[in-house]
C-alpha cells in the first residue's frame, strides 16, 4: 500500500514539476514582449475588457512622460481592412506606420469622439499629444482614456507649463485687462505647443505629423464636376502675362487685380504697354474669385485677357543659393507697411554685428507692392542703392508639380472605405517632400428635408445629427480663399532638424517657412483637403473662446450662407468601416456621447 501510495506522490511531484516549467517559460516569455502593464477597470469599458490587463493581444501600459499623460500600450489587436497592416502599435520609439497629431481642445468633448475614430481610421491615427487650454470648461481626458483602456492609440495630454512659460504668454487670458490682446494669447499658444508638439514627436522617431482642429477631417482630393479649372504651365499664344499681381475686392463685391503686364499686343483696348503697372479690373464678381488664382486666364471689363504668372514659383527658379561676395545677407525679414527689419551678417556697410535685428531704409512708397516681389534668393536695393541678399529660405520647398501630373495622381485617388489610408497616399504619392500643404473646403449647416439617413448597418443606434461627417454634405466654392481661408499642413518631423522646432511657428497654418511652401499648390492640384465643418451655431459658439466672432450670430449666419455652392458624401462611409473594423461593441464605447452638447455653464 505504501509502495502505491510512494508512486501516486511521485507521479503528482513529476506534474507539479512540468506545470512550473511550462508556467515559468511562458511567464518569462511574456515579460520580454510585453511591457509592465497596470490596468483598472473602466466604469464604461466593454465587458470584453473589464478587470483584464490583456485581451485578444491587446495591453494596457501605464507609462508615462507628462503629468497627465494617457499612454496606448505596446499592442493592438488585428484590424480587418487595416491597410498598412497596423497589427502593432510598437512601444513609444517604435510606431513608424501610424500617423501623429497635435491637437489643442477648448470645450471639444462633443466632436472630439467622432474627430478620434475618423483619424484612427483614416489616417490611421496612432500617437496623438492634446493640449488643453485653460479656458476650457471640461476636460477631455475620459474621452482620451477610452482609446488608453483598449490599448488602441497613444495619447499625451498637455497644460501649459508643458510647452510654454509664463514669460511667452502662458495660463489664462484675463480678459478685463483693455492690455492684453487675448486672441493674440490665443495664437500665441497655437504657435508655442505645435512647435512644441512635433519636437517631442521627433525625438520618439515618428514620422508625419498632422496639424489641424477638432472641427476640421483630412480626406482624399477626389476629382469632381464642381472642381476649379487646372492651372496652365505658361500662357496661351498672344495672352500677355501679369506679374507681381495682386487680388484685391472693390465696394462694389467686384474682383480687382493689378500688376505688370508683359507682352502685351498693341491693340489692347486700353494703351497698357509691356512693364507698365496697371490696374486690370476683372468682370466677376466676388463668388468667381477662384478664377484669379495663378496658372490662370482671366478677363478684364473691357474683354482683355491676362494669363497671371505664379510670381512666387518663378522668381524661386531664379534664386540664388548664396549671398555675392561683399554683399550682405539678410534673415529672418519682416515688412511691416513700407518699412523692412532683418537680422544682418557680413555687413560690410555699417559693420553691424552678425545677427543684429536691424531698419532698413528702403525708400518704398508702397509696402505692399514691395512685398509683391519679395522672394529669398535675390537681391534687393535699399533707399541708397545698396545691395543686401535675403536669404534663401526656401529650398527645401516641395515643388510645384505639372497640372497634369497632379491630375493623374488625382485619379487614382481611391475612395473613403476602400481600404487605403491617408498614410498610404503620403508614402505613394507625396514622399520627397517633409511639408504636405491642403486646402480647407467649408462646410456649412444647409440640409435638405428629404436627406435621408447615411448609416444603414447594423446595429442601429447611430444618427446623422451626432457626427459632422454624416449630417453635413453642402460646402463653399471650391479654392476660393475669402471663404474657406488658410490650408492646414500634414509634416515629416523625421526629415526636419531639430533646431527648426526651436520658438515658437512662424504661423499656424505655415509652422515651418524653411520648408512648407508660401504659395501652396491649388485646390485643383491637391491630393489631400481638410474638410471644415462650421457645424450648427450651438456647436460654433460652444466653446469658451477668446475669439468675439465664434459668439456671433451675425458672423456664422454669414460665413454659412457661403457653403450651399456644391454637395457631396466623399467620406460618410468611414462610420461603417470603422465598425466593422473594431467591432460593434468597441465602437459604441469609444463613440459614446458623440455629438451631445452637455450645458457647461
């Protein structure tokens, strides 16, 4: 009995001793794929996920490098139709696939769940850094933490004291002050935390870095019948060129543009005669301005055609890389009506030290016409003839491609929902340069009664009024500047030194002069845009903004009145892939409260 009893104990001994090694290799080695993992359960999250520190190779990391940061973990879990193959969200130095962004929210809970899912989708966003301005009356970090919990995307949340100091203009505007410029304060922060911003996205070795708001979608340029005219690479046989022109609007709404025109046939109705400054009134009105742009041929009242040189890409193919021997170089220029300041090296007029911020006397009578044949590169005369060189500070511009190159690239733009992503378009088709620059098409708050639902999968419980990219299909003319304003930029940090991040953007629509382009290509030419939505005056005006106009009725029934030009659905269907994409139940989670205005007064 003993002998039985001996050999039970040792055959039990034996298990016990395999189950610990297996145990003890497969512990060891998941600690070396996956990092040290704190989860807590999420009042919110699916059930799927409650109380599990990984799931389906999903893991939950609690890193951190700011004080209040929301780190994704190291895993993701298998998306179907995730086109660039975004099976892993690698560790903070690893994720080169995704796409980042800089966000900066104020009162953005309402559209900040469709604006998450959108980019996750499109982009795909991966690695995001939001900043919260201090006006704002609610946090975003519940929202934020949803895409933590389920180990889907990487996420910094920034105060202030994170990218600027009290000295630049840091903490609350107080607006009593009749001192202080608060939608200065404003831009001023835009400036400091996008810097900011893709610095720190650099030194994690990411890669493209998209720059917009809450309210604005980036999206595939597809060809459509409402699109601008192409421009033309030179000007037709007898069209006289205009060069250093300019728009200009009369009291009348009419366009107005001047310039000088060279080669001009004599039997212009008007005598203008080659090189002369003229004003050349243009028989439009304000809505067809997108027909003065340049690449273009316009006509004046007088039945005159002008075919308007690109001022900016021309003198560009002209430039000098470097300065002539004894002449001085000119950087870091600013105009300001007709006076010119600049910080001046190898000055060999006045011996000023090399980066001193100096006047120029230049003895223009006009600043503006000067500014119209400013360009780095050349050379210009000051009030007494002297020669300074500005420097070149585009060279790392991405050039202007031909009309017809970039129309065929338009071609095979593919559609929302097919597959392909914003990333693939960058790798595919916009690759040599680090500064992607796209046009803003508004969309306004115009719906037609009989518009019926877009959301036609199951489950049901999603509604066109909750997100912006559903409910909103009519938008402005397409390329016309006055109303869907400055384009947004999408940048390479990884081909873009770190010195160029220091201060603060030169401007927020154009962060890096030295390498995103001062005359970005045409709508036309476009591969990507960003849709802006002005959504519903409730949204519009929701926010606690230092900005007067995002409270007026006056402004946002006249801005919309502008956006019921065209319609289109170009990017309804990214709901449906999205869904399909991370499940229903997933979905819903991270969707939960989309498009609801809670009273945050």
């Amino acid at each position: 009995m003993s002998s039985i009893l001996e050999g039970t104990y040792f055959i039990q001994l034996c298990i016990c001793i395999v189950v610990c090694l297996y145990l003890s290799f497969h512990f060891h080695g998941a600690l070396q794929n996956i990092d040290h993992v704190e989860s807590k359960s999420h009042p919110n999250l699916p059930p799927l996920y409650q109380n599990q520190d990984s799931v389906d190779g999903f893991s939950f990391s609690s890193t951190k490098q700011h004080k209040n940061i929301i780190r994704g973990a190291s895993k993701l879990k298998k998306l179907p139709g995730d086109s660039v193959s975004m099976q892993t969200t690698k560790a903070r130095h690893g994720n080169t696939d995704g796409l980042s962004a800089c966000l900066l929210v104020n009162d953005e809970n309402p559209r900040l769940p469709e604006w998450l899912a959108y980019h996750y989708q499109m982009l795909p966003l991966r690695s995001l850094i939001v900043a919260v301005d201090p006006a704002s009356r609610s946090s975003p970090s519940e929202i934020l933490s949803r895409w933590k919990d389920m180990g889907m995307m990487e996420v910094d949340v920034w105060e202030d004291d994170d990218y600027f100091t009290t000295e630049q203009g840091s903490g609350l505007c107080d607006a009593t002050n009749p001192k202080v410029d608060c939608v200065k304060h404003h831009f001023n922060r835009q400036r400091y935390f996008v810097m900011k911003c893709m610095a720190d996205f650099k030194q994690r070795n990411k890669t493209w870095v998209l720059l917009v708001d809450v309210d604005e979608y980036v999206t595939f340029n597809q060809i459509r019948d409402d699109d601008p005219i192409a421009p033309l690479d030179e000007a037709p046989d007898g069209i006289p060129t205009l060069s250093d022109w300019k728009l200009h609007t009369n009291s009348f709404g009419g366009v107005v543009v001047d310039g000088l025109v060279n080669g001009a046939p004599l039997e212009l109705k008007n005598g203008m005669k080659d090189g002369n400054q003229n004003q050349v009134v243009v028989n439009n009105v304000i809505t067809k301005a997108n027909d003065v742009e340049y690449g273009n041929v316009i006509e004046e009242t007088s039945g005159n055609k002008f075919y308007l040189r690109d001022d900016i890409a021309s003198r560009d193919a002209t430039a000098m890389p470097n300065a002539p021997k004894g002449v001085p170089t000119l950087k870091d220029v600013m105009i300001i009506g007709s006076r010119l300041f600049a910080r001046i090296f190898n000055d060999a007029y006045d011996g000023n030290k090399n980066g001193e911020y100096i006047e120029i006397k230049m003895g223009w009578e006009n600043g503006d016409t000067a500014m119209r044949k400013f360009h780095g590169g050349h050379l210009i005369h000051d009030a007494k003839q002297k020669k300074y060189y500005i420097e070149r500070e585009q060279a790392s511009w991405p050039p202007h491609v031909s009309p017809k190159t970039a129309l065929n690239a338009r071609a095979r733009l593919p559609s929302v929902g097919d597959g392909n992503t914003i990333y693939d378009i960058l790798k595919n088709e916009l690759n040599e340069y680090p500064c992607v620059t796209m046009p803003r098409l508004l969309y306004g708050s115009y719906e037609e009664d009989d518009e019926k639902p877009r959301w036609n999968a199951d489950p049901i419980g999603y509604e066109d009024k909750d997100f912006v990219t559903l409910r909103y299909k009519w938008h402005a003319i397409k390329g016309v500047f006055d109303v869907n304003k400055y384009p947004k930029t999408i940048i390479d940090v990884s081909r873009v030194p770190m010195s160029a991040f220091d201060g603060k953007a030169f401007e927020i629509h154009r962060p890096l002069v030295k390498f995103c382009r001062k005359d970005p290509p045409r709508y036309s030419l476009s591969l990507l845009r960003v849709n802006h939505y002005a959504d519903s005056f409730e949204a519009f005006s929701y926010r606690h903004d230092s900005r007067s106009f995002r409270k007026s009725r006056q402004y946002y029934d006249e801005m919309v009145s502008k956006t019921t030009a065209a319609k289109d659905e170009d990017v309804f269907q990214w709901l449906q892939v999205f869904v399909e994409s991370v499940g229903e139940d997933e979905a819903q989670f991270l969707l939960s409260d989309a498009g609801r205005f809670a009273s945050l007064e």
